[in-house]
C-alpha cells in the first residue's frame, strides 16, 4: 500500500468519523429538547398533582390538647 493509498484511507476515515460525530451531535441536541418538554410538562404535572391534593386533603380540626 502506498503512502498516497494511506493518505487517501485516513482521510476517508476522518470524513466519515466527521460526520458521524455531527450526526451524534445533532441526535443529542434533539434529545435535550424532548428532555426539557418532558421535564416542564413533568413540573406542570406536579404543580396540578400536588394543587389537586390539597383540595382533596380533609381540613385539620384545631383543638386544644387535652390538657388545657
């Protein structure tokens, strides 16, 4: 194999490692926004979870401890 071969091989390989990173990269920024949608509608959730369980809750009757 000849040194321009070599050359023309590495350089080959460095495009196609080029572009696979990109690749990646790209696929990784898409699923930093699903993360994030995912994630606020996750606290939204929560917010109305936790606003629906408050409703829910029985009031407390104050009393005086037998004490008194």
């Amino acid at each position: 194999m000849s040194t321009e071969d070599r050359i023309i091989k590495l350089e080959m390989l460095a495009a196609e490692q080029e572009r696979t990173i990109a690749e990646l990269s790209a696929q990784l920024t898409e699923q930093w926004a699903t993360i994030e949608k995912m994630r606020k509608k996750l606290d939204a959730l929560t917010e109305r979870f936790l606003a629906l369980e408050e409703q829910t809750l029985p009031d407390v009757p104050v009393t005086k401890p037998p004490h008194y």
